[in-house]
C-alpha cells in the first residue's frame, strides 16, 4: 500500500492586509491543487481513497483530485493544522512579526506552542491519533513487540491524504519511526502541493514505510513552486 501526503496549495493568509483564520486558495494555489491531481491521476497506482483536513484550503485543494477520480473525501477534522490563536482581522504585517519572533524561541517554549495556540505536545498527539486510527480502519496496526515494524491484514491500496505541512510532517515522522522535535515543519519541509509518498514493504515478517519521494514538486514549474 502507499500514502501520498500532499500539502493544500497557496492560501490567501490575507485580504487587504489582514490576516484570515481560515482561508481559501489562491488563484496560483487553485492552479497548484489541479496540476496535482493531474499527476496523481496519471500515475501507475490508482487512487483508491482521499483523505482531507476540514481546513478550506485543504478541502478546495482535494477537490480537482475528487472531481477527476469520482471519489468523494473523507474529512477527518484531527488532521487540521495546529491550531493558531485567531488573527482575523489583525494586520498580517503583526502576524508575520510574532512568527518571526517565535523563531528564536527555546526549545520548551516550541513545545508549549504560541500562546493562546495549541501546544506542540496537543498536536502531536492529536494527528499521531487521527492516523492510526485511519490506519486502524484498514488493517494496520503497529507490532506492539517490535519497533517500526507494522501488521497489515488488508490492502488499502493508494491512500491520498490532503493536509498541511505540520500534519503531513508529523505523520510522515511517526511512520518512520522518528523521534518528534517540535518545529517538525522545519525538519520536514513540505511546499505548497508537493507531494510526500510513502510505500508499505514486506520485511522482517512483517511490514515497514519507505519513504520513496519528499518534497515533490515535478508537476508544478518553477515559477509556481511557493512555500
């Protein structure tokens, strides 16, 4: 089986300079979302499900992918990104400011979040728990024994998961087995409807991921490659 996580395309973050708590694609993110599906649907592997965060820009960008498949998504509200204090209506310029200050904080102030956020702590354990139940559902569970090794009693096929670049980080970590650092979209970068795909092998007696691509971005030209 193979999950592609493929990150939502270009938001529109601000509307005359003010900053949007849940936004919608931009004109070139809408053009990013359909230059995605193109590919997904072009491939060898045919899509069988799609999995969406109930973010906007998540759901508009799974749509091009929905429409040329005839697969309706699933929505699974705990893979939304984690959760930011609400800027509406705060100027973008101020938002952008505190992101910046934020950089420089110490490590147990990234796990504590920005405050009036979530915490680093909450989001993991939220998207970690969405997953494996996902996963739950279709047969694979971890061996309880063994380390980084997974039982699989089905087979799920090709698996789309449409989120964002902290979910998709984070899920991506915890399939291969990584230890989680709390600035897990900083070790994991993932562009704007890029693609990161990961393939169940036979190994060990049982099953491990692979990651096989990271970051893809070949369907998009440069000039519309945005982070």
């Amino acid at each position: 089986m193979e999950l592609v996580f493929v990150r939502h395309g270009q938001p529109q973050w601000a509307v005359d300079g003010m900053s949007q708590n849940n936004p919608h694609l931009t004109d070139l993110g809408r053009r990013q979302a359909e230059l995605a599906a193109r590919r997904l649907v072009a491939g060898t592997r045919p899509v069988r499900e799609i999995i969406v965060s109930p973010a906007t820009r998540s759901i508009e960008t799974a749509a091009p992918l929905a429409a040329m498949t005839g697969i309706e998504p699933v929505v699974v509200p705990d893979l939304v990104e984690i959760k930011m204090p609400d800027w509406s209506g705060t100027p973008e310029a101020t938002v952008q400011q505190i992101f910046q200050e934020a950089q420089h904080r110490s490590p147990e102030a990234w796990w504590d979040g920005i405050p009036g956020g979530e915490s680093f702590r909450s989001f993991h354990e939220r998207v970690t728990a969405a997953l494996q139940g996902l996963l739950d559902e279709r047969g694979i569970r971890p061996d309880q024994e063994r380390a980084h090794l997974w039982q699989f009693t089905g087979e799920p096929g090709r698996i789309v998961i449409v989120a964002h670049a902290g979910t998709n980080a984070v899920s991506i970590g915890h399939l291969l087995g990584a230890e989680p650092t709390p600035w897990e979209w900083e070790r994991f970068i993932l562009y704007h409807a890029s693609f990161g795909r990961l393939r169940a092998i036979p190994l060990a007696g049982e099953h491990v991921f692979s990651l096989r691509t990271f970051n893809d971005r070949e369907h998009l030209p440069a000039e519309m490659r945005t982070r």
